[in-house]
C-alpha cells in the first residue's frame, strides 16, 4: 500500500510541555509542514518495504531545539580526525536536509562545538548562529538556508570538553602502551560531538571517514567498509537510526571472531579471555530471532572497552559497547550481552520518541533479556535474575519522587538522567510480564512480533505502544484487557499489587544458609559449595546490619569477598565494608574506585560513603584523585553526591 505522507498518522503531537510558547512553535511547524508537504508536488511516499523512510510528524522533544518538522535531518555525512594529543576530533559534517518548511532555517543540537564555517550546495557559506548555552541541552545552532540547499556542511572541531567523548591515556587501557577514545551518546551527548538533530525521534542513516592515528583501529556503529587511499577508515549504517546510537572508539583493538556474523574487539590482553566469556552470544542472537522476528543489522560483535566505560553496556547497532568488568570468568554477568543485543529490537529498531518514554526501550529490553536467558540457561537461572531485579527496584523505589516511579514521565525541567532508575527497566518489565501472564505467552509472542514490524525503523511514544496493544492484542482478550489497569502501571508511582513476585529456589536455599548463619551456625559450616554468584549477592545483601568487625572478617575469610574477582560480588561487599567500618577492605576499595568508571558500581559506594562525615571526606579525597579517569556520564552523576 502507498500511503501519502501528508496525513500524520495518529496521535503524532503529544503536547507534554507546558510551556506555552513551545506548544505555539510545534502547533505552528506541524501546520507549516502539513501544509507544504500537501502544496509540494513532489509530495513523498512511504515506501512499501515499511518505514525506513517514514515521513511522520515528530513528537515535541523537550530536549533538543532541533525543529524537525519544518526542516529535518536525513542523513549524516561525517568526516572527522582524530587528535589524541588535543584530544579533539576536527572535520566536517554534510547534513542531508528534508526540507517541509522552505523559509524555515536548519536548527541543530550542539553543546561546546567549535563550529568554523558552514557552507550549502553551491556557492558561499552560509551564516549561522549560535544561541545561548543551557547546562543542560548545550546551544540551538541555526543556519540560514539558500533555496536550493539539499544539504549542508558543517566545519567544526570538537573541545576537550565534550561530554559524550572519554579519551583515555595508556595507563587507562590494558595494554598500557597507546591512547584509546570512546564514545557514549545516549541520552543527550551526541550533540557534543556531532552537530545534528539529538533527539531520538529524528533518525538518520549515516556514512563517516574516520583518520586515525597509525596503529590504532577506529569502530563504529556501523558496517565496515574498509580503508581509502589516505588510509582513513570508511564505516556506513544504511538503517534510519537515532542519533544517540552514532558511536566511536578507537585503540588497539583486536578481533575474536565467535561465528560468522558475531565475534568480540578488545584490546589484545584481554581479546581471548572476552571472546571466551561471551561465546554465547551467537546462540543468544539465534535465541531472539526465534523470539522476536529476524535480527536486522547484520554482524553483532560486541567491543569490551576499559573499565572506565561508564555503563555495563551500551546497545550501538552492530557493535554493543560493553565493560570489562562483565568478564567474571564464569559467564555468570552475561546477561548484560542478553540485554544489549535485545536492544536490536526494542530500542534500536522501535525507539522511544522522546526520553519521557525511556521505559519504551528499557522495560522491553529487560523482558526480552529475560526471555532469553530463560532460553539458554533455563528458568531458575532467569528466576534468580528476576528475584533480584524485583528486589532492586523495591529497594530503590523507597528513595525515588513519585514523578520518578512512573513509567511515562515528566520531564518537563529536567535532564533524562533524573528519570533514570530500576523503574524503566524493572517496572516496565513486570508490566510486560502481567500482560503475558493474562493472555498468554502464545498470544504475547505473537503480539511482540507484530509490533516490532509494524513500528520497525520508527521512533514512537508510550500511546502508540498502547493504541497497538489495544488494537492487536487486547481487542482479542476482553477478560484480560478488562484485568489489566493500564493507568496504574503507566502513569501511577509505586508498584501495582498485580506485579509478579518470582522466586528462585536457589535464592531460598540461600535464605535457609542465612538463617543458619544468624543463628550462629560459623561461615565455614554453611552449605555454600557450587553457589553460583547470583546466590552470593542475595547472600551479601541478605546480612543484617550493623555486623562486629569480627563477623566480618569471619565471612571474608571464609569466603574471600575481598579478593573477589567478581565485580558485583565484589561491589555489594565493599558496600557492606563501608557500612560496618570493616578497615581490611580499605586498599581494594580504592583501587576499585580508580581503575573502574561504571556509574552503577560507583554512585552507591560514593553515596554510602557520604552518609558519615568522616566518609564524605574519604570520598571527597579519593574522587579527587579518581575524577579524572571517569567518564562525564559518571562525573555528572558523582558531582551532585560530593559537591
Ligand atoms: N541503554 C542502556 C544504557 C544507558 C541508559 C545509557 C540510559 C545512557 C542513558 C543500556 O542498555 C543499559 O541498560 N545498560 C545496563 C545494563 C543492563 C544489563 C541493565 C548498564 O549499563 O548497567
Ligand atoms: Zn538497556
């Protein structure tokens, strides 16, 4: 079927600002693009193969400037080199235009660029401007267009203070010998690096030329294409996709291939080891085609980065970015290559419009993490990770604002790091997982296959999510539609009393040790022989609190916590450490806080730290000396705690 353009399709403009002036300037824009796109003869159309080149109005992003209804970006063009010693990249980008508006000028996200000039198609440059600078959301950098003009190129440098850049000297990698850079672009980093439209509702393809230094491998989120004559590398993605999802690292990287489509880059000392821990990968990709519908970025590799990364993993198309502190040695932390690789679907392939409706991509995400792990490693496994889970977001639910506990949310003032929780992500899981529960999985499976296709390449809002499961889902089962209280777990804080409660029979066997132990059964006594990890962080979480130095040091004795090379393990006992003053754990938890950048580990050990005054001036010296080596993402996060 060929469908016009011109008509926007249903609930298009969610006018979630209340800030009147804006509203006006989208009502005025939508108006102005409907009304050019039904003048223009060369009105586009869908394409039949689905939306890749979807013409729908965008939903009003509170987080970027960007007007993408009166001229929208199409496509990227980037050209850039890389300086390590000024660590900065300097070169251009072509920006391809779709332009509703004729008279309206080109509004683009930047924040702390350097821009030196832009010129159009045809002669001269062009004359921008750069508006005042917010905290936040960086400047509005507007370009006056000819009337010709199909594209424009921007030639810019970046600064050393781009938030969504980490460059990273030898000393912070493995190898010890070369400069390693990476890039993080979600949420709202990407416009620290590239000029263009950073919100999740534009999606663009994009082609870059990357020079880097001799020795070094640039990667991209992107297909490879090899190397030109300058010896710059060539990447292209052809997918329309957000721009939070343009990423780049560059080091000395190695390749272990783990099949013919999937394989791991690392920096040597740590390739083997990284393609042993996550051979899984490919019987997981295999796993979620079954699930879900085919995979539809080609190769999947995953790039093990430093351990100053900032997140566990990041879900770059063809090439999740992960930490190294996931290789336990035991394959017990890959779940995160479950999650990150089922952002291929929900998140990369059907993107939250606007960060208000993060859990979008979040909540799927970690239902269908949970659905493959269940798969390959059988359900208790999937049990424990969902019994923690549960306990995690209970646990955080009790220091969270009510705004915060609710899956769409507000906010209208705020940066998207402020909604981000166990809420999006556990919450929204457990909702899923009620639906499952009151249609069934048949129906469900089917009704995730539908929607994935239906909204593929498409960048959507929590109504659209719920008008289709309406429409394809619900409208089938009128008994469970009519159980299902939608508003409750959509727009009201808390946890609704219909949420699953799994247990694992391996956590209360752990229960049952740690009753043992309260009652005064000795550490080496318990039955903890074949515990797997999940098990011995319900068992550290498990302990009461305060413990004597001398119950401490008893467990770690018996069970050497503090030599754990087991980052989570090893991140709850430096938590138990802090609070029961347990000294001997003092030397590892600094060396822990200055080799590892992960914000999860670092803001509760920072927060616990704080809440003593003796604490707070402990953490204030070591984040002084370990400062330099995080990321923004960790240092934006941190900051706030220590100031
Ligand atoms: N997309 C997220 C990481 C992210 C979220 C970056 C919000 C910036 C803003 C990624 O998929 C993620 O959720 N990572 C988790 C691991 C996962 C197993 C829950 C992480 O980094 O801990
Ligand atoms: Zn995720």
């Amino acid at each position: 079927m060929r469908r016009c353009s011109c008509v926007p399709i249903t609930a298009c403009i969610r006018l979630e600002s209340t800030v009147a002036n804006q509203r006006r300037k989208v009502q005025r824009s939508v108006l102005l693009a409907a009304v050019t796109l039904l003048t223009s003869p060369g009105c586009e159309t869908v394409r039949e193969t689905g939306s890749m080149t979807s013409q729908r109005s965008i939903p009003l992003d509170i987080h970027s400037r960007a007007e993408p209804n009166r001229v929208r970006v199409t496509h990227l063009n980037l050209d850039l080199t890389l300086d390590f010693a000024m660590k900065r990249a300097e070169g251009t980008a072509r920006l391809h235009l779709r332009r509703l508006d004729r008279q309206a000028p080109l509004v683009l996200d930047a924040k702390d660029l350097e821009i030196i000039r832009v010129t159009g198609d045809g002669e001269g440059e062009r004359p921008f401007q750069t508006g005042p600078r917010d905290a936040r959301l960086g400047s509005a950098l507007s370009i006056t267009l000819n009337p010709a003009d199909q594209a424009v190129t921007i030639h810019y440098r970046t600064t050393p203070a781009a938030e969504a850049m980490q460059w990273l000297g030898p000393e912070q990698t493995a190898g010890g010998k070369h400069a390693f850079l990476f890039t993080q672009g979600q949420s709202i980093l990407t416009r620290s690096w590239i000029p263009l439209q950073d919100s999740p509702g534009v999606r663009i393809t994009y082609e870059a030329r990357i020079q880097a230094p001799q020795g070094l491998t640039p990667l991209m989120s992107a297909e490879q294409l090899g190397r030109d004559r300058s010896g710059a590398h060539r990447f292209r993605m052809d997918r329309p996709i957000p721009p939070y999802l343009i990423a780049l690292a560059c080091g000395e990287l190695e390749f272990q291939p783990i099949s013919g489509r999937c394989g791991v880059w690392a920096e040597p000392p740590v390739a083997r080891k990284a393609r042993d821990e996550l051979f899984d990968a490919e019987r997981m990709i295999q796993s979620a085609e079954k699930l879900f519908g085919p995979y539809r970025w080609g190769r999947y590799d995953i790039l093990v980065l430093p351990p100053s990364f900032p997140f566990g993993g990041m879900e770059n198309p063809r090439l999740t970015f992960a930490t190294p502190t996931i290789l336990a040695g035991d394959k017990s932390l890959v779940g995160l290559v479950a999650h990150e690789l089922s952002h291929s679907w929900s998140g990369n392939l059907v993107t939250n419009a606007r960060w208000s409706d993060f859990w979008l991509n979040e909540g799927f995400t970690v239902y269908l993490e949970q659905r493959i792990m269940e798969q390959i490693y059988g359900p208790e496994r999937s049990n424990m990770e969902k019994q923690l889970g549960r306990r995690d977001l209970e646990e955080e639910l009790k220091t969270l604002e009510p705004w915060q506990q609710v899956l769409e949310c507000n906010l209208q003032g705020r940066h998207p790091d402020e909604g981000f929780s166990q809420v999006p992500y556990e919450k929204g899981a457990l909702f899923l997982r009620r639906i499952e529960e009151l249609v069934g999985r048949k129906a469900f499976d089917k009704f995730l296959n539908r929607y994935f296709k239906q909204f593929q390449f498409q960048s959507i809002t929590t109504s659209d999510f719920l008008a289709s499961l309406n429409e394809i889902l619900l409208a089938d089962h009128p008994v469970a539609a009519k159980k299902l209280d939608i508003d409750s777990w959509v727009r009201q804080p808390g946890l609704p009393p219909d949420a699953q409660a799994v247990t694992s029979e391996l956590l209360r066997q752990v229960d049952t040790e740690l009753a043992r132990w309260k009652s005064g059964v000795t550490p080496g006594e318990l039955a903890t022989s074949g515990w797997v990890t999940h098990q011995w962080l319900h068992f550290i979480q498990g302990l009461p609190e305060p413990l004597l130095a001398g119950q401490m040091r008893a467990l770690d004795n018996a069970f050497q916590f503090t030599q754990s090379g087991n980052s989570e393990i090893l991140s709850q006992w430096l938590l138990a450490a802090i609070r029961n003053r347990y000294t001997q754990a003092d030397a590892r938890l600094e060396a822990f806080l200055m080799n590892v950048g992960r914000r999860k580990f670092l803001k509760p050990i920072y927060s616990e730290l704080a809440k003593t005054p003796e604490g707070l001036a402990r953490a204030r010296a070591l984040y002084a000396k370990a400062r330099p080596r995080y990321h923004a993402v960790s240092t934006g996060t941190l900051d706030g705690i220590l100031k």
